[in-house]
C-alpha cells in the first residue's frame, strides 16, 4: 500500500500557494485587457474617420463660397443697364422713344 499512497500523493494537484494567482485569473486579465486595447484602437479608428469626414466637409463648404463668389459676379454682370441696352439696341432693335411718343400721365 505504500506505493499506492505515494503514487495518489504524486498525482495529486497541487493546491495553490496563498498568493499565486490561476491560469483562469490571468486568462481573465488579458481578456479585459484586450477589450479595453480594442476598444483604445476602435475610437482611434473612428477619430480619424470624423476627421476626413470634417476636412472634407470643410473643403465642400469652401468650394460652395467659391461658387457663390462666382456666382454674385456673374449676377452683377447681367444686370449691367449696359449689357441691357445693348441687348435692347442690338439684338431687339429698340431705340428711345421721341418726344412725340413720349405720354406724361397725370
């Protein structure tokens, strides 16, 4: 029986000093850690995502001022009484009126 006894004593797991921490323990520690490192990368990722978002919303509304520059010239150009009296004369054959056609209302 003595070689039973010291085959089930060698056998035997052996029981955790106090202070040591298990496998389960560290198994835990690095899960969390790797949920807290996924999470630090996931919100970099997504910074950097609004950040294109943003310079590219930044150059869309500077090229729509742009535009608006451009835009208000133009306008100002058509409504030139020159540009119209020349359309006036040249294109519709108008001319001013002579003292006979003008009628003064009272």
């Amino acid at each position: 029986m003595q070689a039973v006894d010291v085959l089930k004593h060698a056998v035997r797991p052996q029981e955790h000093a106090p202070g040591r921490i298990g496998y389960s323990t560290w198994i835990f520690i690095a899960s969390v850690l790797m949920a807290m490192l996924l999470l630090y990368v996931w919100s970099h990722i997504h910074m950097t995502e609004l950040e294109y978002q943003i310079a590219h919303e930044l150059n869309s509304a500077e090229q729509i001022k742009e535009e608006q520059t451009k835009l208000k010239v133009e306008l100002a150009t058509l409504r030139s009484p020159r540009r119209i009296e020349t359309i006036a004369r040249e294109k519709l054959q108008m001319t001013y009126p002579e003292r006979a056609q003008v009628i003064v209302l009272k």
